[in-house]
C-alpha cells in the first residue's frame, strides 16, 4: 500500500464510523421513546377536564396558602460590618403542610377505586364447578 491508499482507507474508516455512530444515535432516540412509553403504559388516564381540574385544585391552595406568614419560616439574621442586619439564609419549615393541603384537595376531586391488579380472584371451588 502507498500513502495515497492509506489516506483513501482512512477516509473511508471514518466515513464508516460517522454512519455507525449516526445509526447508533438513532437507535439510542429509539431505546429512550420506547422506554418512556413503556413508563407511560401503565399510567392511568385523565381526560382534559380531569387534568383542567388537577390544576385548578393545585392553582387555589398554593394562592389560599399564607407564603407571608414568617412562622412558616426559619431564618437566620446576621449583621454587617457597618451595623445592617440581614437574612443570612432562610428555609421553608412548612412545606409537608402545603404537600398535604393540596394532596386533600386533589382527593376531593376524585373517588378512590381498587385497583384492578389487586383483586384476587376468590371464587370458590363450588363456584368453579357450577
């Protein structure tokens, strides 16, 4: 083999790898699509209304809830070389509360069923015969 030969094989490696990898990038936008259906299959179906709902419940508790209410709040304060008091940091104590508050609001939208994979079958084997 010359150079000439040698530059025409290594053109032609990497044109290889450049269509392997594209293939590769495909099937890899294959394999997350099918996974995520595969998460969604089980999911339980809303209708619009059922969803427009949702968000109308999560959307009146988090505007009723009192953000202003410092109880709901630890802070620390700190002081500045020149006399200033500041919030050195603050966090959010309540958040299980507000959690819970829109966990009941949203319940109250719907009626609980069992599941139907938790449904035993418990005919008896008089039944079965019958």
């Amino acid at each position: 083999m010359n150079e000439q030969d040698l530059l025409l094989k290594i053109e032609g490696l990497e044109k290889v790898i450049q269509e392997k990898n594209a293939d590769a990038s495909r099937y890899q936008d294959q394999l997350k699509e099918t996974k995520q259906e595969l998460i969604d299959y089980n999911k339980p179906e809303l209708t619009t209304k059922q969803m427009v709902a949702i968000e109308g419940a999560v959307q009146q508790v988090v505007n009723d809830y009192d953000f202003s209410d410092t109880d709901n709040y630890e802070i620390d304060y700190g002081i500045d070389y020149d006399g200033k008091v500041h919030c050195e940091s603050h966090e959010f104590n309540e958040a299980d509360e507000l959690c819970s508050l829109i966990i009941n609001k949203l319940c109250g939208l719907f009626k609980e069923v069992e599941d139907d994979n938790s449904q035993l079958n418990t005919q008896t084997v008089a039944e079965k015969i019958i």
